[in-house]
C-alpha cells in the first residue's frame, strides 16, 4: 500500500526522489499520446488539456460536475504509478500541499518545488529544480499551438490562498451534489479554483499540470475528499445528477477521445475510484 504525505513530513531524500522522478518523466520516458514530440509528463499535461475543452476535448468534461473528484482521482494514481516506474522506485508516492505558506509548509523552496516567476522575465520562474536554467523541463505542451518553453508562475498575483476556516467550512455540505451547491462544487469553486489562480502563470491555464504543483494541490483535494467521507460517514460518497447517464456509478470515466491512444491500458468506472486503498493507496496519519 502505497502512503501519500503532507511534504513538510517528507525527508529531503523522499523530496529529491520525488523530484527526480519528475524530470525522469520529462526527459527519460517517452510519450503514449503522442510519440517523438512530447515526453511521458507531457501526457498528462495533454490529457488535462482536452479534459477543459481544449486540444481533442474529453466528452464529458469532468470539471464542474460530480465526476471532478473519480476523474482526478485516477488520474493523480497514474501519475503516481508512472514515476514509480519510471525510477524503478516502488517509494515514491505524491506529496499534498494544505494551502500554508508558514515555516516548512511552503514548498516554494529552490531544493523541492522552486521559487516563484521573475515578473521581468515574463513571470518564468528562474531558480529550482523545474527552472528553464536546469535545461532538464522543457514545456511542450499549452493552450494554443505554441507557448513560453519555461515554467511561469505569478504567487499571489491572483485571488487568495483558502484559509484554514474555509476548508473547515467546506467540509461540512452534508450532500455530495446538489443542485444548488454540495460538497463537490463548493470545494471546486471555493477551494480548488483559488489556489489555480494564486500560483497563476501556467497553474491558470488548461495545461496547468505544466506546473508539478498541480500535483501537490489535487492531492490535497483527494484527501479533502476522504475526509469529507469521513465527516459524514451517512452520507454516499458519490452522488450524480439524474438525468445525466455519464455520471452514474457504473460509468467509465473518459481520458481520451475515441480516436485517439488510451493514455493506459486500464479503464475505470466511477464506482472503482470510491475507495481508495482498492487503487492502492492511502495517507499517512488520516
């Protein structure tokens, strides 16, 4: 069972292994989607790319709706099992990221997930392991056809980190969805959305995965979800909308248009990501 922790509760050996399996996607693996043109990582930018409209865009968008949670969910676990294979190194797990900047709750850091963007440099972010200066993470993958081959970001130039009281206050929607609200849509508006625009630069794009943050910041969210679960234990973990068939439990969530290569052999209905130890994994002290 593979344990997923805060980074601040990593050893700076587990962070360098986390980091490098990043750049091993990058550089080492080759792509599924689109062989010779982009890396392994560049897959999984490609992938949440068609999954907002963008590129060859996945029917049904799984953003803005109940399937936001089981999509990312299986995602996140492929990109998890990618870097383990990648370094031949079972032990690397995905860190979360809880929104703090204090002490060793920012990752901000030149030795783990780099600094923010030099604004006179059209916000590239200039110093870490994921700085265009390393020569080892190229961007190949963006919104449009072409794009900054540099990782941008722009800390706080957008929005607000959520707050500690707005987590607490998010996890208490007693209903998964609901039209008027829920679990889901307030988590994704209130929580999800605000952190995306705070990092900014490619965090606020459709490519946004660009960013190894992405990464730190939905695996919080996941486990936000098991807490939710958690805190009401009454309530389905997983709820849809009636009238959308795309939704219900025995679904199989969409990576990939019909006419294009699977990004994994496997395919995975709603119902299968509900649990997460049946995925193989799980987190430290939840």
């Amino acid at each position: 069972m593979d344990i997923r922790r805060n980074h601040r509760d990593m050893t700076q050996q587990q962070k360098a292994d986390f980091v490098e399996a990043v750049l091993s996607l990058k550089n080492d693996i080759g792509s599924v989607l689109r062989p010779g043109d982009q890396s392994r990582y560049d897959d999984f930018v490609q992938i949440h790319k068609n999954s907002m409209g963008r590129g060859s865009p996945l029917v049904p968008n799984p953003h803005g709706s109940p399937l936001f949670f089981p999509w990312h969910r299986v995602f996140l676990r492929q990109f998890e099992l990618a870097m383990q294979t990648a370094t031949n190194n079972p032990s690397i797990t995905l860190p979360y990221w809880n929104w703090q900047l204090a002490g060793a709750d920012n990752p901000f850091t030149s030795n783990f997930m780099g600094g923010d963007g030099d604004q006179t440099q059209g916000g590239r972010v200039s110093y870490g392991p994921f700085a265009k200066e390393t020569d080892r993470f190229d961007l190949k993958v963006w919104d449009g056809e072409t794009g900054h081959r540099g990782l941008q970001r722009n800390l706080g130039g957008a929005s607000a980190l959520p707050t500690i009281e707005a987590v607490v206050s998010t996890l208490k929607n007693p209903l998964y969805w609901e039209q008027s609200g829920g679990w889901e849509s307030a988590s994704e508006n209130d929580l999800h959305n605000p952190v995306h625009a705070w990092i900014g630069g490619d965090m606020a794009t459709a490519s946004s995965p660009n960013d190894p943050m992405f990464f730190l910041h939905h695996c919080y969210l996941d486990l936000l979800w098991e807490r939710w679960r958690y805190q009401h234990i009454t309530t389905a973990p997983y709820s849809a909308r009636p009238d959308r068939f795309h939704e219900r439990l025995e679904s199989t969530l969409v990576f990939h248009p019909d006419n294009e290569p699977a990004p994994w052999p496997q395919h995975f209905t709603v119902a299968q990501t509900l649990a997460m130890e049946d995925l193989g994994y799980r987190y430290e002290y939840f």
